[in-house]
C-alpha cells in the first residue's frame, strides 16, 4: 500500500514539473487565447438630470387676516411635541406677517417651546425678529443652549443689531454664555465689539478667552506678540489683554475693518 501511494506522489510531481515546460512549448496564440487580458471599455458620462419644476408654495406675504391670526395662536403650543415639524413649516408659510404670534413663544413655558420658535423665527429669515431673539439671548433666567441658540440666529438674521447683546452677554456670570458672545463677535462687522472682546481676553476660563482673541485675530488682522494660550493663567492673559487695550486706544479713532476675504459663513 505504501509503495502504491509512493508512485502515485512520484507521477504527481513529474506532472507538476513538466507542467510549465509544456505551457512553454504551446504556441503562442494559444497561450494568448488562454489569458483574459483587461481592456478599457469606453466611458459613457450618465445623462443629465431634467429640470424639476418648482413645486413649492411661496410663503405668504399679506397681512394675515384675524382668522389667521387666530389660527396661528392655536400653534403655538404645538411647537412641542409630535406635531412641532408641521406646526413650524405651518408659521413658515405663513411669512413675516406671523412674527408677533411667534415672538410671543420666546417666553412661553417649555424649553422645547422656545427653542423651536428661535429655530422658526430663523427659517422665516425676517430681520424684524431680531431685537426679540436678542433680549432672549440676554435673559440670565434663561437656559443657556436657548440664549446661545437666540444670539446664533439673531447674528445670521443681521449682525448689526448684535453689538449691545455682546457687551452684555460678555459680562455674564456664565463662562459658556461669555463664550457664545466672543465666538459669535467674529462674524459681527462693527468696531463695537472691538471692546468687549478685548476684555473678554483676560477671562478667567481659558477657552472663553481663546475664543475672543481668535475673533479679535479674525476681525482686525492686528499681528500680536505670539503667546501660548493654551499653557497661560489668568495673569498672562490679563497682561496680554493690557497689549490690545494698548493697541485700540491708539487705534479706535482711525481704525477701519479690513475687508472679508476667505469663505462666507453659511447661513
């Protein structure tokens, strides 16, 4: 029995050896035809999508009526809960003319209430909201992912109306609100925020601080003395704010923004 599987092992590796010697000995259209040889197919681009007509309903921009008046207060309360996706595509349609209704959830019980009519008040895109998001961003009675979110939609709505909401919200107790006011001053083009960012750079908390000098950096392009931020004190900080404070009292009278360059914040 051994002897029997040791010839068959024997033929085995003569095959085996034989083989490639054979392949070379085939002719060579034969090895060829043997072989799948990749080829560039060529590229035909997809068609071109057809225009979609525009189907959607234009928001209103009449005065509403008192029965629309009224059916928009009966929203209101429906901006919490299952229904709260339709009630705020409801005041949408509805356009500028719903603002007051709408304002008037800002100081409605339910946090889920208020911040859905900030997010409404910022689909609807009306510069008229703005002095109520920012009076809602300086409540200190208020939760501060709500103030922060009213002073995020009132800057994108118009900035220009921001820079007393700054100096206030700056000089909040709360570090976060403190931060929302030095990150949201980047993007407000006034020389009225100079000031309150300045002091907000000798913050206590560190990143409260980073936050004002990096919007500082991106409004003025004054170059500073480099400073390790993320290694300082409260002390470094403060001397390093005496540097601005130094810079803008010689500066403010004559000082103009530099001109936007670089990507626009999506709004």
């Amino acid at each position: 029995m051994m002897t029997r599987m040791r010839q068959w092992s024997g033929r085995l590796l003569m095959c085996s050896l034989a083989l490639p010697g054979s392949m070379a000995m085939m002719p060579v259209d034969t090895w060829s035809a043997s072989r799948v040889w990749p080829v560039q197919m060529p590229y035909e681009a997809p068609p071109k999508p057809e225009p979609v007509p525009d189907v959607s309903v234009a928001p209103n921009t009449k005065a509403l009526t008192p029965e629309e008046l009224q059916r928009a207060e009966a929203l209101l309360p429906l901006l919490e809960g299952k229904q709260e996706f339709w009630a705020m595509g409801e005041f949408v349609h509805l356009g500028e003319s719903v603002l007051p209704v709408v304002t008037k959830a800002l100081t409605m019980p339910g946090p889920r209430i208020r911040y859905n009519a900030i997010e409404t008040l910022s689909m609807i895109k009306a510069p008229a909201a703005v002095p109520a998001l920012l009076e809602t961003a300086k409540q200190s009675g208020e939760l501060p992912r709500i103030r922060e979110h009213a002073l995020r939609v009132a800057v994108r709505l118009d900035p220009l109306q921001a820079p007393p909401a700054i100096e206030a919200m700056g000089k909040d107790p709360n570090s976060v609100i403190r931060k929302a006011a030095a990150f949201e001053s980047r993007y407000i083009r006034h020389k009225d925020v100079i000031q309150p960012l300045i002091d907000l750079v000798g913050d206590e908390e560190r990143f409260v601080a980073l936050s004002a000098v990096q919007s500082l950096w991106m409004l003025t392009r004054h170059e500073t003395e480099f400073h390790d931020w993320d290694a300082s004190s409260k002390q470094d900080r403060q001397a390093w704010a005496q540097e601005w404070t130094e810079w803008w009292n010689l500066s403010k009278d004559t000082f103009e923004l530099p001109e936007q360059k670089g990507r626009k914040r999506a709004s």
